[in-house]
C-alpha cells in the first residue's frame, strides 16, 4: 500500500510554497466544488489544511470540510472530526461528541484512519470492546498503529480474553518496534503459541479499503477525481 501524503492524515503539515501546477489544480477544485460536488469540497479543505496550490488557512478549510460532510462525504466528515478533536485550535472548539459523530462517519464507511481513531475515543471512554471492534477492521487493512493497539488489548486482555499468541502475531505485523523487542516477545509464548503466531502472520494479507487508498493518496487523488469529473486543469 503506497502511503503517498501522511499530511492527509489527521494532524498540520508545514505550508509548502504554492507551485504553479498545484495552484492550477486547487482553482479546478474549487470551481468543481463550487458546483456541489462533495469529494471536490474535501479536496478544496485539504488544500487549504496544507497550503496547496494556496496559502494556508484552516478557517477555509474547516469551512470547506463543514460543506463536504454536509454533503455525505467521508473523508470530509472525517477531517471535520478531526477538527473538533483538537486540530482546529483557533478556529472551532474542541468538542468530543462532534469529534465522535463525524469520525464514526468515515469509520463506518471504511477509513482505517477514522476506524482507529473512533477506536481510540473509545478505549478513552472504557469501552474496551467497541474499542477492540475498531481497531480489528482498521487492522485488516493493515493500519500500523492499530495492528500495535490490538497487540496490547489482547496483552492486557481489554475487551477480550487474553491471547499473547494474538498479541505477539499482531505486535509482529505492526512493524512498529525493533526486531530484538518482537524476539523478547517470542520468547514468552510456548512453542505451541509461537508456531500458531506465526502461521497467522504468514497467512495474513492487508485488505485496504477504496476508500483509504484515496484518503493516503493525497493530492493524487485530488487530481485523479478531477480528470473523473472532466475538470479542465488551466
């Protein structure tokens, strides 16, 4: 899976300055978005989160992200979740309610980003099971930090029984600690739990949703969705 902007993830990239063809496909984006079209108002609010193709402004962008969730959009709702969870300092008060509205949105709708954080909201609240249940479909589409967070509640046994053979398969996928920590890690199954552990990360495949494959796309797909529409780039 190729992760091609992290800064359409849920945190403040640093402006860029605005290239020409960047700023070519930010005033197509907003012509098409100023038709209605609900992706076009997302990519609209992106542009103007990170400085592309124009300067930044997260007043813009939050006003942008209200209209494209307004229309039915998930990753708009997702980034306006974002917003009332804390990015949007300065422009909109945190709220965790509406953080939780917008981002089961996009959770539902299969962003392994909003899965993971809706997972995490409710870890936060002590609902380890519905925790538990996030996380595993943002894990199946192979979202590191989620593989990592079921790691630990199948450890310490949150919102399920305890598996360590579980645990150390899915330490294992997230790839996110040094070989000699998963090796320590090994070491504490039986041989019985290593092999089973083992055959489930051999077996196992990331089955990223459409959806997410756009989300990590980036401007990418901000332009791909513009030669969809037939939008003439000038």
């Amino acid at each position: 899976m190729r992760i091609v902007a992290l800064a359409f993830a849920c945190f403040l990239a640093v402006a860029m300055p605005a290239h020409a063809d960047d700023t070519r496909t930010f005033n197509a984006m907003v012509a098409l978005a100023n038709r209605g079209d609900a992706e076009a108002q997302y990519h609209v609010g992106m542009m103007h989160n990170n400085g592309i193709g124009t300067s930044q402004d997260r007043s813009e962008a939050f006003a942008w992200f209200q209209k494209s969730a307004a229309a039915n959009d998930p990753l708009g709702a997702y980034k306006l979740g974002c917003y009332y969870d804390g990015q949007g300092a300065g422009v909109v008060a945190i709220d965790a309610d509406q953080a939780l509205k917008y981002k089961l949105v996009s959770a539902k709708a299969g962003y392994a980003r909003a899965q993971h954080d809706v997972a995490l909201m409710y870890d936060r609240q002590g609902n380890s099971e519905e925790a538990l249940k996030w996380w595993k479909m943002a894990g199946e589409q192979g979202l590191p930090a989620a593989l990592f967070s079921l790691s630990r509640a199948y450890s310490a046994g949150k919102g399920t029984p305890r598996d360590l053979s579980l645990s150390y398969a899915y330490f294992k996928l997230s790839k996110v600690a040094p070989a000699k920590n998963v090796n320590e890690m090994a070491s504490m199954l039986s041989k019985p739990e290593r092999e089973n552990a083992e055959r489930l990360v051999a077996a196992w495949k990331p089955q990223p949703t459409a959806l997410t494959l756009k989300a990590f796309a980036g401007i990418t797909a901000a332009e791909d969705h513009l030669k969809a529409a037939k939008t003439p780039v000038f």
